[in-house]
C-alpha cells in the first residue's frame, strides 16, 4: 500500500468531521515524519510494520479515540504537550484564557499564579513560559494529571517554576500564600450532568468525566474556586474562568459579591469564552 493509498483507506475508515487530517496525522505519526513528506512521498510504498501500526490508529480512531490520545500529543499556544488518556485535551478555545492572563499580568513583577485543574498542564506550563519570572502553582486532585503535568513542565523546561501538587482546589496550598496570590486562573468542568451524554463520542466516552461534569446547573467549581480564592488572592488579584457560551450571567452573579471589574471575553466565534475579575 502507497502513502496515497494509505491516506485513502483511513478516509473511508474514520467517522469525524475531519477524516482527512485526522488519517494525515495518524499516518504522519506511524512513520515518524511531517505531513508535507505524505506529499512528497504519496507514491512510496509502507513498510508492513508501519501500515500495521498506522491500521491499529485507525481502528482506534474509528471507535472514536481522540487523535490526541492516540499519539500522546497536543499542540497549545506553540508548545507540544504530551497528553493521555485521563486528562482533558487542550483545546484553542482555552488560549483566550491563557492570553488574557498574559495581558493582564504585564506589570506584575514575578506574580504568583494558582491554576486550579491543572489537567495537562497547558495552562500552567504555557503561563511560566510566557511570564517572566512567574511562579505557578499547578493543582489537580486526580492522580493521571500530576503526572502529566509534571512530564510536560520537565520537557518545556520550566519544572523549577511550575510546583505541581496534589489538591483538592486550594486544600494543599502553602499557608504563606494566603493574601500572596497575584493570579487565580481555571477551566474548570462547567458542563451540566444532563447535558454529558448528549456530547460528541470523542468527548464523553474518552475525556475524563471529572474534567468535563461541573454538577446539576454546571457552576459548582466556580462558586467554589471564586469563594475560595479570597483567601489567598491580594486586594486586586485577578482571577480568572473559561466559561461555557451560556454561563455569561451566572458568572457575573457569582463574581459581584467579592468581586470588581468584571469583564467577559468572546472566543474567536463570537461567544463569550472566558470571565476575569478582580478581588475587591
């Protein structure tokens, strides 16, 4: 079989919104090259080991396996993280976040950053490598996303800033960082209990369900991480949520008890995408 032939035969294989690039991918991978050598290449023949590897992807795919899943790696915000089943893929929509934060933090002399659900680690390690001088606390209850996260600040070089603990939101946070804290930032699970088995097969038979379910109305992380949060935020910390497109004014109602300046940001589509506020 041709690299052609082999692109081919995973297009009529995969069910995805993205058959093409998803085989491109896979195939990319199996041989350990970019996807421009498929073009150059298209009328090479596979070896067997390699079109045995790259069938096994696409059965896998097939099935509904996130692409991510399948070769352990996803890019955000220019960097390459290593991902596995058990933490939430890293998604573009959560580079609005990480952007906002970085915009927000430009007169900040070595802030303190808490991310609260660390997953991957995308938020965390993205926001040490792009803040000088930053500290960042990286909190995940679940076993898989320490880890992972800790693979992922050791391959982008920023391990000695990035302190990835074990947490229950702020449970395990050093006692001197209350009223120390520069920046909160989170993505939490946000999406209604109800409204999970109505999702995509990738997403709610593979992505983690802790990372996906936020309680009956999707707001119990926020109401808990916002509250909190006073604890260890300065007078004006900033902290702040990616949020599902619909969960603009329950935010601003959580927020403005304790809460100032609140401000919503709108992804790339036009909906509102992520709520940052400071400590009042």
């Amino acid at each position: 079989m041709t690299i052609l032939e082999a692109i081919r035969y995973g297009i009529e294989n995969i069910s995805s919104d993205t058959p093409q690039l998803d085989a491109e991918v896979l195939l990319s991978h199996a041989l350990g090259k970019d996807r421009l050598y498929l073009i150059i290449h298209r009328d090479d023949e596979l070896d067997i080991d390699v079109l045995d590897k790259y069938k096994v992807y696409i059965e896998r795919r097939s099935k509904g396996e996130p692409v991510a899943y399948i070769i352990n790696k996803r890019e955000f915000y220019g960097y390459e993280f290593y991902v596995e089943k058990g933490v939430l893929i890293p998604r573009p929509d959560t580079e609005i976040l990480v952007e906002e934060v970085i915009k927000r933090s430009r007169e900040l002399k070595n802030p303190i950053i808490v991310d609260v659900g660390c997953g991957s680690g995308a938020i965390s390690i993205t926001l040490a490598k792009e803040i000088e001088g930053s500290t960042v606390y990286a909190l995940d209850l679940m076993e898989t996303p320490i880890k992972v996260t800790k693979i992922n600040a050791k391959r982008l070089g920023v391990e000695d800033r990035v302190k990835v603990l074990k947490s229950d939101v702020f449970e395990s946070l050093p006692k001197e960082l209350e009223g120390n804290v520069d920046i909160v930032v989170s993505n939490p699970p946000y999406i209604k209990d109800e409204v999970i088995p109505t999702l995509m097969v990738d997403v709610k038979d593979y992505e983690p369900y802790e990372a996906l379910s936020g309680g009956e109305d999707g707001l119990k992380f926020y109401r808990r991480i916002s509250n909190d949060a006073l604890r260890f935020l300065k007078k004006d910390g900033l902290i702040a949520f990616e949020i599902g497109y619909d969960q603009r004014d329950d935010l601003f109602n959580i927020l403005s008890k304790d809460y100032k300046d609140i401000e919503c940001i709108k992804d790339l589509a036009g909906l509102d995408r992520v709520i940052v506020a400071r400590r009042g």
